[in-house]
C-alpha cells in the first residue's frame, strides 16, 4: 500500500482503536463519508465526534449514482470553515463505504479529499475495509481507470492518504486480524 509503517493487530478494530486513542481527544471531530460501526465507537471512546459527510445520493437507495459512497467535498470545506481546525485531528474514508450500504468512492473524490486535506494540513486517513472491491469499481466505472490494473488503482488510492486502518478478514486477505499503516515516525 505504500505506507511507511505498518502496525499488525488482531482486528481491524484494534487498529482503529490504536490510531484513535493516538490521534484524537476529547471535543475533537473526525470528518468521514460514513463512519462504521467500529469506528464511530472508537472516536466517541475518545470523546471525539464522528461526523457523516456522505452524498445526498449516498442517502437515497433509489439514486443510480455510480459512486454514492463519495463524500461531499462542499460540506467538507464547509465542515473544515466552521469548526476550529485544530479540533478535526484527521479526515477519514471509508471504501467502500460500509455503513452507506458498501458503495464506492470514486478516485475523484479521493484525490479531492487528500487536496483538502493537504491544504488545511490534515492528516488522511483510509478505512481500507473492502479496498479491491472499491478498486474494481473505480475501474468499471471510472472511464479513465478502465484499462488500469487493480494494483495499479489500490496503489495510486493509497498515494493521496496518509495511512489506513484495515480489518484482514475483509477481501479474502485473511480469515482474521487487522492493521495500521501510516507514513507519520511519531504516530508508528
């Protein structure tokens, strides 16, 4: 995946945990397209708020949007604009986007949320629960992934973050465990 450092865990859940209890504090707010389960748990643990920045797409079931697991790169500005910016300690994606019922998130928006990111000097971070699946969509319904490989594509939605969490038994990888990657020296 490209990331400097990668920290093993039992679960996926574990490496969120990890990076939460590192990373954010009482009062923060971690900005996401949907948060799952685990994580939502593990920021509020921290007494940290998980904000849903999802689509309105990603909130209609008959919407035919291709990628309505995207988060709302206007309501991030927005999000970033009104809140005190050393309170949103990272930004966050899941792909796919589990709790949105597992849809994609687009490379654009991916690349859109890492040049946000970079211009406030946030840190982003990557749910990297179902990584290939969102892969494969990217490259059947992204024209200009179509003749990409999947390593090619997982390797270049990596390059835009800054780390990731991963439970292993998502995609086959394995039947359990889990891990942390992240390029911050301190954080590892």
């Amino acid at each position: 995946m490209g990331f400097e450092h990668v920290i093993p865990t039992h679960q996926g859940r574990a490496a969120e945990r990890i990076l939460f209890s590192v990373m954010s504090k009482k009062g923060d707010k971690i900005p996401s397209n949907n948060h799952f389960d685990t994580t939502r748990a593990n920021i509020e643990y921290q007494g940290a708020e998980a904000v849903d920045l999802v689509i309105k797409e990603g909130t209609n079931p008959e919407s035919t949007h291709p990628f309505k697991g995207d988060m709302d790169i206007r309501k991030l500005k927005k999000f970033i604009k009104e809140n005190n910016i050393a309170k949103i300690p990272m930004i966050m994606v899941t792909i796919t986007n589990n709790s949105g019922g597992g849809q994609p998130v687009s490379m654009e928006n991916i690349k859109a949320i890492s040049k946000v990111a970079r211009k406030h000097k946030i840190p982003f971070y990557i749910d990297a629960c179902r990584f290939a699946e969102n892969a494969y969509f990217i490259k059947i319904r992204e024209e200009d992934y179509k003749d990409y490989s999947i390593e090619r594509i997982v390797k270049e939605m990596f390059s835009y973050a800054d780390g990731c969490t991963m439970s292993a038994k998502k995609d086959a990888i394995a039947n359990i465990g889990g891990f942390l990657c992240t390029n911050d020296d301190v954080l590892a």
